[in-house]
C-alpha cells in the first residue's frame, strides 16, 4: 500500500513541478466537456428554427365553381394561408423556377398545387369524383433531417387543404340554411300533414308483410324435420339394400361352388366306377384261379409231406432197433473194453443222430397239419371274396343311379345363381335411386335454410324500416311543431363562420408532458455528456503512460504499479467529470437534483476510464483500438439519437451490454426525473461493468506482459508508431522454466528444441495462412453483405470481431515465438544468473 502512495504523490510532484503539464492537464479536463457543450448548444433548439428551411410552393390551381360551395380557389388560399404561417421557409414561385431551385439545393422541396386541384375537391358534389392530389418534390442528398422535416410539412399541407375545404362547405351549408330558414319551416308545415298519412300506411303495409314472413317461415321450420326422418328412411333402406346384395352374392359364389363340385364329382364317379366295375370283374377271376391254384397246390404238398414223413419215420424206427442191439452187445460184456470203448463212442454219437432225425419227422407232421389248416383258411377266403363281390355290385348300381339325377341338380343351381345375379343387379339399381333421392333432399333442406335464412334477413329489414318509419313520422310531426312554435325561425341567426371553424377542426389534442424536458438540447445533453467522458479517458490513455518506472522504487509489485498510476488517472477523471458537468448546468440543461448531475458526471467517467485503463494496460496500442472501436458502437447501439427498437437487431441484441446503455440512462433520469430505482439500478450496472474491468485489466496487465512488450518491440522497430515501453513482471522467465533449467540444464534445452522446432521451421507458412485466412474471411463477409444488405449492420459486427481474432492470432503466433526464444535465451543463463532470476520475484524489471 505505501508503495502504491509513492507512486501517486511521485506523480503528483512532477506535475506540480513541470507548469507546462498543467497546460496538458486543464486541456486533458477542458477539451472533452467542449465536445458535449458545442453538440448541446447547436442541438438546443434546433426544430425552433425550422423557418429557415425553405420549400418552394407552385400554385397552378384554375379554381372551380359548385352550387354548394360557389366559386372555390382551394390553391389561392393555400398560398395565403402559407404566407402567414412561419412554421416553414415557404417561397411561392412559378414551376421552372421551383424544379431548378430544388435540384440546385436552394430549397429542401417543392410542393404543387395542379391546375385541376380544386376541380377534383368539388368533384366530390358533382360526380364523377377524381382524387385531387398534390406534387411534393424533395432533395434527399442536402440532409439526413431535411426530408423528414419537409415531409412533416408536406403532412401539415395537406391536413391544411382538408381543414380548409371542410371550412368552406361547412360555411356554405349554414349559409344557406340561414338564408332559406323561415321558407323551410313554411314548406314544413304544408308538408308535415300529408306526410303523417302516407308514413302511416306505408306502416301497416309493413307490418302485415312481417306477419305474412313469420307464416311463411314457420311452415318452412316445420318441413325440415320430415325431410331429415325421410333422409333416415331412406339412409337405413340402402343399408338394408346393400347387406341384400352383399347376400346375393355370397348365395351366387356358393352356387358357383356347389356345381362346380357337382360336375367334378360325377365326372369323378363316373370314371370310378367304369374303372371299379372293370377291375371288380378281372380281380375276381383273378383271385378265384389264384384260390382254385393255391388249394392244388397245398393239397398236393400237404400229400407229399404225409408220405414223407411216414417213410423218414420207418427209418427212424429201424435205427433205433439197431441201435438197441448194439447197447445190449455191449452191456453183455462179451466184447473186450479195448474193442467196446470205440463201439460205445459210435453208438453214442448215432444215437444222437437219431434223436435229431426224430424231431424232424416230428416237425414235419406239425407242418403237415399247417397245411391243411391253410388250405380251410384259403377256401373260407375264396367265398368271403365271392360274398364281397356281390355287394360290390349292388353298390355300384346304385351310385349309377345317383349320377343320373346330377345333371339335372347342376340345372337347378345354375337357374338359383342367374336368379340371384338378376335380383342383386335389381338391388343395385334401387340403391342408386335412394341415394339420388338423399342428395336430392339435401338440396331442398339447402334451399329451405337459404329461404329461411332470406326471409328472416328480409324480416329484420322490413323491422327496420318500420322503425325508420316511425321514426321519421316522429321527426316529421316534430318538425311541424317546431315550425309551428317557430324553432326554425332561429336558423337565421346561425353564425356560419363559426361553425366552419368547428367543422374545420372540431377537435384538438391537449398534451401533456410526462417527465417534461425544457428543450431538445437538454435532451441530447446525456448522450453527448456520456461520449465526453469517454473521449476524456481515451485521451488520458493517450497522453500519460500507464507504465510506472522503477527508477527510485523498491519492490514494486504489478498490482501497485496499476493501483498506483490509476489513481492519478482518476483524478484526472473526476476533474473531467466536475467539468463537463458544471458546464452542463451553466449552459441551462436541465436537471432535477443537479448534485446527483454532478456526482453521476463523475462516477461515470470513473466507470469509463476503469474500463479503458484496463484494456490499454493490458493490451497496449490494441486497447486502445477496441476503445475507439467501442466507442462509434456505442452511439447508434445505446439509444443516444434514436430509441433503441428503431435500430437493426444487431444494436437491439448488445444494447444491455454496452457501457453507454447505463451511462446515458442514468443521466436522464437526473434530467428528466426519477422514477423508482431506475437511476440506482443503471448506476449500479455500470459500476459493476467498471470493477470487472478494471480486475480483468489488472489480472491480464501480468499475464499478457511478455505479449505487450513483443507487441511494443514489434512496433518500435517499425519507428513510426508511439510504443509504451513494458515493464515486465520480475525476470520475464517462467519460475518453472528456471526450476527445469537449474535441475537439468541439457535436458530442458533439448525440451525447448522439440516444442520450437514446429514453429521455428514453419514460421513464415503459419504466419501468411493467418493473414490469408484472414483475407478470406473479409471477402467472404463483403460477399455476404452484398447478397444480404439488409444484414449490412450484423456483418459489420462480424467484420470488426474478425479483425480482433486475426490480430490476436498474429499475437499469439509472435509470442509464443519470442517466448521459445526467451527460453532457449535462459538455458544459456549460468546457475548464479538463474538463481537471481528465481529470486527477483513479483518486482516490476524494467
């Protein structure tokens, strides 16, 4: 903090010592508030001097004559009403002399009354009537407001010529009843007694031609309701119709099928049964020579095996005697063993042949008895097929029978279906008729509601007209007794000339001011006073540096630096405030509370010059072209010349965030006067816009220091452009970059080799592809407005946004440059140097 004091008194004792910068310092304060005070005054009142602006009048009007309004010169009387109006720099002149003076700019406009003006106004009595118009000529190039304000008087003009002719014949009309008042009343009375009568009648006419409406419309109500039954009636009859025919040819596909089936199935059974009788016959032959064979056949092998077995059973019985005597031989002993052991073993195995041949014979007579069983079994089937066969044959003359009736059933079906196709076409015939009778009634309901509808339209007129009737038979009788009482006597004594002035003009506007403002001056006074202010803190950024130097100073800190110098910045501001302010007040603008004038003067020059502070401290000689840029957006974008709904969409979408927007309704609050918290609640906005810009600005001061100064290096070495020269954050080298080159010197070397080597051999091509780039992006927004000029105001925004991001690209680029460079500067550093450089700290180096 006390380096902060130093930095403020140190300036302040080099201003008080130098008496040449005071010259700089009142004009620093004086320069801009001649801004706002020149605007206010040349804008005090400006619409009082509208006399000046001069508009040639042509009067080439010939008159006219009515039986209303007698001889008529609409064109004269323009020219002498003009004359004496000094609303406008009116010059009556002749045609030629009007189109050179307009064309030459010594007049704005042209106004001509044609030859046939007047004609056309009387036209409106004697017709056919013409539209009487007026020629208004006008030079747009001379003024922005010139054609507004003639246009307004062109307006005035017109309005003029109606006023005028409504006067005329409102002037003629009570003149001449005036004139002829005691002979209407005499007409009256005559009149008023055969008009009584004859109202009378014409009345009664009318209210039995309403009586007779009335029937009429009755039986017409009642007639709708039987023809909407009989629309039912015949509605449910088609449908009944139309499920008939749906029937009838669902019994005409079901015929079509059964004689379909029909014919298949006798051609099938036909040929059945030709085939089945054929093959019965030549089966049952077949089969019983097939019986008759296979019985001759069992009954001779049935013989041949009986024979056979009886002789294999002779053998059988002769071997087993053999056998017998053999086993008794040996049993006897006689034989020694040695010649008995081989005659048992042969004995032994004979019989076992003998055994095995038993059991043929044995199995013989079982097939033997087989035999003949199958031979009772193929006679018992020989008769049951003869029994079949019979039965077959009484089968089969009777599906003879059968097939002779099918043609005659394919007959009948065929005469069900022709019926039924002849009833289903009759069916669709009557459907057609129904449905024509349908629409048919439709269109009688149609007419019944049309008729309805006329008559009751017809009712209602004839209502009205009896009214009217009575009504005018009342005006009548009152006009006869006003005649009699001598009312109309008193039409002699209208003043016409008062009347005509009332039908000229028979209203008036009362207006009543809300927040009313003593002139336009007063009213322009907050746009212009809030672009002073501005302008004061753009040229305090331009004439006092916003770097502070060390010289004399120990350890100066960014943020002390920027506090430091701010604060004799805001002196200077709030100086330009008091200035502009009190000026204000002494050329009469109005205020309400003109303290709060003065003290909202201040506050917003300090908003204002926080927020250019910071974006000059941040960005150099960049900062300061967005506060110029910022600057021309804001007049039109802040509602100071027009209301803000009158602007493109582009002004409407940043009007809330533009300082001016706050600025400017702040100070009309004070003006005009106060409504609720709306002075709080602008002031408020801005102050918060102020705030954040002047942290954003002091956070960014640090951050973009080595970006601001390669900017600055870039410009000093072109020589022409005025640089600030940057004070760096303590030794411009990264602590990080210092930590890696004191641990590892060779490997952070190599590090930034690799991070540059992209840049450093692609440097001249990335460069020109962002100017390129850059290039491209205006032609295709100078494109884009041409096809789209009514987004003229969008891509100017767009333009001047492109701008920014192509010179920030260029920035970036340049920078991340130099700071490789730096880098592969600070590994060539010594320890001793590297420690001394991580030592330095946040101090400001110059």
């Amino acid at each position: 903090m006390n380096t902060i004091w130093t930095i403020l008194t140190r300036d302040l004792r080099r201003i008080a010592g130098t008496p040449k910068v005071w010259i700089v310092v009142v004009g620093v304060m004086i320069l801009p508030a001649l801004y706002a005070w020149f605007n206010i005054a040349a804008f005090w009142d400006p619409y009082g001097n509208t006399s000046n602006i001069a508009i040639a009048v042509v009067n080439e009007d010939e008159g006219a004559n009515s039986e209303l309004t007698g001889p008529l010169d609409v064109g004269e009387q323009l020219v002498s009403q003009l004359e004496q109006n000094d609303g406008l720099g009116w010059q009556v002149m002749d045609r030629a002399a009007a189109d050179d003076a307009v064309r030459s700019g010594d007049v704005y406009a042209t106004i001509i009354v044609p030859e046939d003006f007047s004609a056309g106004i009387v036209s409106i009595f004697d017709p056919p009537y013409t539209q009487p118009a007026l020629i208004y000529q006008v030079n747009e190039k001379l003024s922005a407001i010139g054609p507004q304000i003639t246009n307004q008087g062109a307006s005035g003009v017109d309005t003029q010529i109606n006023s005028t002719l409504k006067q005329v014949v409102a002037e003629a009309v009570t003149t001449e009843l005036s004139n002829s008042g005691g002979e209407l009343g005499d007409r009256l009375e005559s009149a008023g007694t055969n008009a009584e009568g004859g109202f009378a009648e014409a009345a009664g006419t009318v209210a039995d031609a309403q009586a007779e409406i009335q029937r009429i419309q009755a039986s017409l109500n009642g007639a709708d309701p039987a023809i909407a039954a009989a629309q039912d009636s015949l509605r449910s009859a088609d449908t009944t119709l139309a499920d008939a025919q749906d029937t009838l040819v669902r019994v005409q596909s079901i015929m079509t099928d059964v004689q379909r089936e029909t014919t298949k199935f006798a051609d099938t059974a036909t040929e059945a049964y030709v085939e089945g009788t054929t093959s019965l016959a030549d089966g049952t032959v077949e089969a019983n020579n097939a019986v008759t064979s296979v019985t001759g056949e069992l009954q001779r092998a049935s013989a041949g095996i009986d024979s056979a077995t009886r002789e294999a059973q002779n053998v059988v019985g002769q071997t087993g005697a053999a056998i017998d005597q053999v086993q008794g031989l040996l049993d006897s002993g006689i034989l020694s063993p040695a010649a008995a052991a081989p005659l048992q073993e042969a004995l032994t195995g004979l019989q076992d042949r003998n055994a095995t041949s038993q059991q043929l014979v044995d199995d013989l007579g079982a097939l033997n008895s087989d035999a003949a069983a199958t031979t009772a079994a193929v006679d018992d089937a020989a008769q049951a097929l003869a029994d079949a066969t019979v039965d077959t044959r009484d089968s089969a003359r009777g599906v003879q029978e059968t097939l002779r009736g099918l043609p005659a059933l394919n007959a009948a079906v065929n005469r069900v279906n022709t019926t039924a196709g002849s009833f289903a076409g009759t069916l669709s015939g009557q459907q057609i008729i129904l449905r024509e009778s349908v629409s048919l009634l439709d269109g009688v309901r149609t007419q019944i509601d049309s008729s309805t509808a006329v008559l009751a339209s017809f009712g209602e007129d004839l209502a009205g007209i009896e009214d009217s009737l009575g009504t005018a038979q009342s005006d009548v009788a009152l006009l006869t007794s006003a005649s009699q009482d001598g009312v109309l006597r008193e039409v002699d004594s209208l003043d016409s000339a008062s009347i005509s002035r009332f039908f000229a003009s028979p209203t008036e506007v009362t207006e009543n001011a809300v927040f009313p403002v003593n002139s336009y001056g007063s009213q322009m006074a907050a746009l212009f006073t809030n672009l002073s202010l501005w302008v004061g803190a753009f040229m305090i950024m331009l004439i006092f540096r916003t770097e502070v130097e060390t010289a004399g100073l120990r350890r100066v800190t960014v943020s002390g630096a920027y506090l430091g110098r701010y604060l004799l910045l805001g002196l200077l501001a709030v100086g330009q405030g008091l200035v502009v302010a009190v000026g204000d007040l002494l050329l009469g603008v109005q205020t309400v509370n003109a303290p709060v004038f003065v003290l909202s003067c201040v506050i917003i020059g300090q908003a204002y010059l926080a927020i250019v502070y910071g974006l000059v401290s941040a960005l150099g000689n960049m900062g300061t072209v967005i506060a110029v840029v910022l600057a021309f957006i804001q007049i039109p974008g802040a509602s100071g010349l027009y209301p803000i709904e009158m602007t493109p969409d582009f002004f409407q979408a940043i009007y809330p965030l533009l300082p001016f927007t706050h600025g400017i309704n702040a100070l009309r609050e004070t003006i005009g006067g106060f409504y609720g918290h709306h002075y709080l609640l602008q002031l408020a906005i801005l102050m918060l816009m102020g705030v954040v810009a002047f942290f954003t600005g002091m956070v960014a001061r640090r951050g973009l220091s080595s970006v601001k100064r390669t900017v600055n290096a870039q410009l000093a070495e072109g020589g022409l452009v005025i640089s600030d020269q940057v004070q760096v954050v303590g030794s411009g080298y990264r602590l990080v970059d210092i930590v890696h080159a004191l641990r590892d010197r060779d490997e952070f070397r190599d590090s930034v080799d690799r991070r540059w080597k992209t840049l450093r051999d692609h440097y001249s091509t990335i460069l020109r592809s962002i100017i390129a780039f850059g290039v491209l992006g205006v032609v295709l927004l100078g494109g884009l407005a041409g096809l789209f000029p009514e987004q003229k105001t969008v891509l100017f925004g767009l333009l001047c946004l492109w701008f920014l991001l192509l010179a920030g690209g260029i920035a970036f680029t340049e920078y991340t440059r130099l700071s490789f460079a730096r880098a592969r500067e600070l590994a060539e550093l010594s320890e001793s140097e590297l420690r001394a450089s991580a030592r330095e700290g946040n101090e400001v180096k110059a």
